[in-house]
C-alpha cells in the first residue's frame, strides 16, 4: 500500500467544463508542483468536471502523465534551449514548456510546428499572454536543436544520467544506484518511464482463459489468476460490471498467497483500503469465512464496501482503527491470520504514479519506517500461536523492506520469517530470495515492485 489518497488531496480544484485537454494537463503538473497533490485524483476531478469527449481525455491523460514520468529529461532539454537558469522561470510557464517539450520530443502522432502551435496557445489561455513569445522562441529552438540534444552517458556519469535522461530526483538516483549497483538502477529508471501494463485478477466468478481471450491479454507469469498487457479496457468489459474480474496489479495478487487463506478462517487486513486485497481474501475464505477490515479513516473504508459490493462479497467486517497503536476489536483478541500491507513510500509503482517521483522524500521514508514498525508490532500483539503475520509494501528501500523485518525480530523472538514456497503456487517459487522473502521488480519481473514477508509465531 503506498501513501494515503483522498479526495481532499484535490481540494481548491477549478471548474473544467470548456477547458481543453493541454489545459487540464497542465493544471494537474501545477497542482503536483505547488500543492503535492496526487497526480490521479487531481486528474479525475478535472475530467469529471469537463465535457471533453473520449480522444481529448485520452490526450489529457497521455500529457499529463507523460510529462510527469518525463520531467527530468524535459527539463534537461529545456536548458539547452533556453537563455536563463529553468529556476528563472515562473513555475506555470515552466510547465507551460513541459508541456511542449513533451509533444515535441515523445509524441509523433502531433507535428512540430501544431505542437509549438498549441503549446503558445495554452501560454495565452492561462493569462500568460506576455510569455506567449518566449514560450514559442524556446519550442522553436528546440525543434531545431532536438537531433543534438545532450544528457549523460550511464558510463561515464551513472548518477546524472539517472536524472536527466532516467527522470529520477538526485535522492532517488543515488538511492536506486546503491541499492540496486548502476546496471539495474538503469534499468528500472527506464521502465519506469513506460506506461504500465493493464492487469486485472479473475474472480472465482471467471473463466481466465477466456476472459483473456477477449480482452486480448495473456496469463500473467506468476500470480494464477492474474491476467496482464489488455489491450483492451477491463473496466468498459460485462466481466468487470458481472464481479469477474478486478484491477489489480499482478505483483499485489500475490501478497494475499502468502496468508494461504483457507474455507471459514477469520484474518484481519490492519490497513485494508483501498480493499484490492481485502476482497480477495475474502474471496478465499468464502462465505462462512471473515475478513476484518482495518482503516484509520472512515472514507477510505467505504471504498472497500464499494469493492465489495461489486464483487458480490458479504464477509468483510470494516472497523474505522488505527492500526500503529491498538486494534481493539472488542471481542476476539487473537487470530489465525494477520496482514498488514502497510502505508510506504511507493517506489515500486513509479510507472502507475508517476508524480511520486517529484512528491516523495528521502525524510519520508525514515517517517515511514518507523510507522511501518509500529503497525506490524501492534498486530504481533493478536496473533495466535503457530499464526501467521504477513508484512507487505510497494517498495523497494532498505528502510521499509528488511530493515523493518529485522527490527521487528529483534524485539520479537517468538516470531520467525516462514519459507513460504510450500504453500505457494510453483509459479510463484523464482520470486522467492534466499531469506525467504519475495520481491519484484517492474525491470525484471513486468509487474510492480513489492516486498512481501510471511512471518510466522512459534
């Protein structure tokens, strides 16, 4: 689970009915820079508001998010066609000029000259008529320049070309090169550049062979009932509206595998919303099964029910707690089965989030860390013997990996990390490392980065 969304993230939000699609895109990269806002929610609530037919929101969309994953390459190019120092210039003309760096560079499907065109458009309809002609001797340069562009070889400068040409924060690029030596870090500052694959789980409701079929994906690699790279919508599909299929990201499917969730078992999710988990192992369990739903705010739980309900799900209890400091159920203190997908940083979703990247810090994840410790020694404190505590998080530093794993053991000697492979789907085994952890990774794997431990009490 990484950061905490809710709607309240897009307070302050304008009206966008007669706003075009370079218009939205360019409040949500304001909105990002000036508020930390989430890039979706922003995005979403833009788009409600506006009449823009399908093609002009896939475009909005394509802008938006395209100009986020691509910021640092952008603004490496804008340098070198502009005649002052990028922090000169004024935040909403910057990303004015993102903007149009991004058409120029990365989207074929528009010319040059309707890309520089519409880029001096937008600096107008913003009120930033007095910019209009910087913005379009700066496009132009770079139409002329673009073939001679220069960013830092991997070679001879690992670290600034994992921030101009890899798009990654200074903190970031030498974080991901520490952690995962220049090759790798490479590797995933560039996949993480990508749009992500659509993937969806099968409910039991659900043929995966035939759902795959139509919605022309394949069967993912490791999770069994996860399908990946639709080239069609899920979500546009009857098998979504019918409860057969779920959005769901494959490496996610597979944190649920490690509670091996059996017939009439009760397991406490402690930070349970958005639900994607919560519904699946409610899903397990079945109908004379429960599932306790944990969330420390109240709106959030009501997307569980939402989830849920279109699911046709009817065993999932939800509880408005927070989960660092005690459950408090009253009733049942102990259980069989316990996970904690625990708030983090969210490093290994760059691709689905793409303005995580210039919102999260390297202070945050000390924050997180120790938030992260808290929870999973609250819910240490209700779990059975010979029970099983799952940690998880979509990330991938040291801080909220195995380094909360070995504080937690360190300070809980009855409790041991379980080699998980004899209850998992033989799929699922290469995944598994030598401290019995299981990890992926967006470069390696095609699914997003997770971390995922089966802890067991003895």
């Amino acid at each position: 689970m990484n950061n905490v969304k809710t709607e309240s993230n897009d307070s302050g939000r304008e009206h966008f009915t007669n706003r075009n699609s370079r218009e939205v895109a360019w409040h949500v990269l304001c909105r990002v820079d000036s508020d930390r806002a989430f890039a979706d929610l922003t995005l979403h609530a833009a788009l409600r508001d506006s009449e823009m037919d399908r093609r002009d929101r896939a475009l909005a969309t394509e802008l938006a998010y395209g100009a986020l994953r691509t910021r640092g390459r952008l603004d490496t190019a804008l340098r070198q066609c502009l005649d002052r120092d990028m922090k000169d210039v004024e935040v909403k003309v910057r990303n004015v000029l993102r903007l149009g760096a991004y058409q120029l560079l990365f989207m074929r499907k528009i010319s040059d000259p309707v890309g520089v065109a519409e880029t001096v458009k937008l600096a107008k309809s913003i009120g930033r008529e007095r910019a209009a002609g910087f913005v379009n001797a700066v496009l132009r340069q770079m139409v002329r320049g673009k073939t001679q562009l220069k960013f830092a070889s991997l070679s001879e400068d690992p670290r600034e070309h994992l921030i101009q040409w890899g798009s990654l924060p200074p903190w970031l690029a030498e974080r991901c090169i520490d952690e995962l030596g220049v090759e790798d870090a490479a590797a995933f500052a560039e996949v993480c550049l990508t749009t992500p694959p659509r993937s969806i789980r099968v409910t039991d409701k659900g043929d995966v062979d035939e759902i795959a079929k139509r919605l022309r994906g394949r069967r993912c690699t490791y999770a069994p009932r996860g399908i990946a790279a639709l080239e069609m919508d899920p979500i546009r599909d009857s098998a979504f509206d019918h409860g057969e299929i779920t959005v769901q990201d494959e490496a996610s499917q597979l944190v649920a595998l490690l509670l091996d969730a059996q017939p009439g078992e009760t397991i406490v999710d402690t930070c349970a919303a958005p639900g994607t988990k919560t519904v699946q192992i409610a899903e397990r369990v079945g109908p004379k099964g429960e599932v306790i739903a944990l969330d420390i705010q109240s709106e959030r739980l009501r997307l569980i029910g939402g989830a849920a309900r279109r699911l046709g799900v009817s065993n999932i209890r939800m509880q408005e707690r927070d989960s660092s400091k005690s459950f408090d159920l009253q009733g049942r203190v102990y259980f069989g089965k316990i996970l904690v997908d625990a708030p983090c940083s969210g490093l290994g979703t760059l691709r689905r989030n793409p303005d995580l990247r210039w919102r999260a810090t390297a202070r945050e994840i000390e924050r997180l860390a120790d938030l992260q410790f808290d929870i999973l020694r609250t819910a240490a404190r209700h779990v059975d013997r010979d029970g099983v505590l799952v940690y998880s998080v979509c990330t991938f530093t040291r801080e909220e990996t195995s380094g909360v794993i070995r504080r937690f053991l360190d300070k809980h000697r009855d409790f041991k990390v379980d080699d998980p492979r004899p209850i998992l789907p033989e799929s699922v085994h290469p995944l598994v490392e030598e401290d019995f952890s299981i990890r992926t990774w967006p470069h390696r794997d095609g699914c997003d980065g997770f971390y995922a431990v089966r802890l067991v009490r003895t």
